[in-house]
C-alpha cells in the first residue's frame, strides 16, 4: 500500500531503528516507547490489523509469532515481556498496518492503558 507507513519503512523509504528482519517480516524500535524496550514487529506483506488474518495470511502470522520469542531473547527480555496488537481506532490503532508492539525491560502494569 504506497500511502501506507509502515509498508514504506519495511521499504527503506522512511529511516527506522531496524532489530530484526527477514523475507517475511520487519522489526523496529517505537519512536514513542511505552516501556524500555518497545519493538513493532510487521509482516512485509500489507495486511490492515488482525481482523484481516485469513486462512491465506495466517501462515504469515504464525511466522512472525516464532519470530517474536527470538527478539525478546536479543533483547535480553529474561523476566518475561507482553505482547500487543490494536485492532481500530477505539483500541488505538494509528497505522493500518498489522504489528506486533513488544514490551518489557521493568514490570510492567497489570493495566493495559
């Protein structure tokens, strides 16, 4: 999708904190962390949000879900970390592009705001 953000950072049109990458997905720093670390994991493939997994794309999903265990460990995440994904506006959702936000690095809040 050429309107897309995410979709022209996993391009290289738009500069990105890169942690990861392979064929199938792209993972990067947030530039407004949440927690120490805050990684936005994102399949290349344009894909709006989890309401749009199909029996096509879930293969992608389950990919990228082998991949995040893997960042966590670089990251030197020992003491567990959470694993989040808005669907919509009313959830949060401010790029359409399906991702994965990775946190950790201290306790994290039993809230989820």
């Amino acid at each position: 999708m050429s309107d897309c953000l995410f979709c022209k950072i996993v391009a290289g049109d738009i500069p990105s904190a890169k942690v990861y990458e392979d064929e199938l997905c792209y993972a990067f720093r947030d530039i407004n962390p949440q927690a120490p670390t805050h990684v936005l994991v994102v399949p290349r493939e344009h894909i709006a949000s989890c309401a749009d997994v199909t029996g096509d794309n879930a293969a992608l999903v389950a990919h990228i879900f082998t991949v995040i265990p893997k960042i966590a460990a670089q990251e030197g995440l020992t003491g567990g970390w959470r694993v989040v994904s808005n669907v919509g506006a009313d959830a949060g959702q401010t790029v359409p592009h399906l991702h994965f936000h990775i946190l950790g690095g201290e306790r994290l809040s039993d809230r989820m705001s």
